[in-house]
C-alpha cells in the first residue's frame, strides 16, 4: 500500500511517499513544492494542488495523510493575518484531492504525528531529523519540511492499514 504524507505550507510543502507491506515500512521518495513569496494567494495554492496532482498520478497512493494546522498564535511561523491562508491552503488540497481520487485522507494534528513517532511536548526539529533517520535511514529527507511529511505518512500508517483490511 502506498502512502503520501504532506506537510502544508505556503512557502515550501512538504511531500513523502511510503510503502506499507506486510507491516513494513520502505521509505520511496521526498521532495517540496515551493512557491514565490510575493505571488498571490490563489496562485501559489494552484502550483501546489498541480504540482500534488502530478504526484498523485505518478505515485497512485491509496492513503494520503496531511498534517493538520491550528493556528497557535504568535509562537506560529504564520502570526497575524497570515495565520488564514494556510488553512485556506489545506482546504485547496483536500478539495482537489477529493475531487480528483477515490481514496481516504486523514488530518493529523502535529502532536498526534509525534505521538505516534514517540515524541512528546515540544519536538526540536533535531529530534524529528533523528526519528525519522531511524525509521527510515540516513538522509530520509532533505530539508524539515520533507522530515515532517515523512513523519505524517508514518503516523498515517496504522490508520492506512485499518482502511486497507476494510476493503
């Protein structure tokens, strides 16, 4: 079963691609999707919902995971008025994937995602590089944006595995 994990962001999303088999987990591929600063809004959330189509054709997962955002106030990168438009972002994807495919997404919330990597409270990013290199080797990522998508397919992965034995 191959699953896809997203870490929504205006600038830079992050995407991931693992294969569950036989409760196993093979790492696939990363990447990120980034968007000009100054571009308009409805703009740098169409180059990321093409840029997720192509990569839903291409991989064909039957599971998508995506970290869900809350807004957390002024210890958020996104304080201010800019706090709206990532929602508006997650919405732009989960609309167009829903639109365009036949299979299940789940929203997960950041401290679910490392729960179930076994972190708790506040993660320092060093933390999650080193979880995530554990899980799936050295060099599983190349920036944190890419590591957190990772660590949303992974998290993804038990509720993936119940969807698949329903079907």
């Amino acid at each position: 079963m191959i699953i896809m994990g997203i870490d929504p962001g205006l600038a830079v999303t992050g995407w991931a691609i693992v294969r569950l088999y036989e409760n196993k987990i093979q790492w696939f591929s990363t990447g990120s999707i980034k968007t000009k600063p100054h571009s308009e809004l409805v703009t740098r959330a169409r180059r990321i919902a093409v840029e997720l189509e192509g990569l839903f054709s291409k991989w064909k997962p039957v599971y998508l995971s995506m970290e869900d955002y809350t807004y957390q106030g002024e210890r958020s990168n996104l304080a201010g008025a800019n706090a709206m438009k990532l929602p508006f972002l997650v919405g732009t994807i989960y609309g167009i994937h829903l639109l365009a495919q036949d299979y299940p997404i789940k929203l997960i919330k950041k401290q679910d995602v490392n729960r179930a990597l076994g972190m708790k409270g506040q993660v320092p990013k060093s933390r999650v590089r080193e979880v995530i290199e554990r899980i799936c080797g050295d060099g599983a990522g190349k920036n944190e944006h890419e590591r957190d998508a990772l660590a949303v397919a992974l998290a993804g992965a038990p509720t993936a595995r119940a969807y698949e034995m329903m079907t």
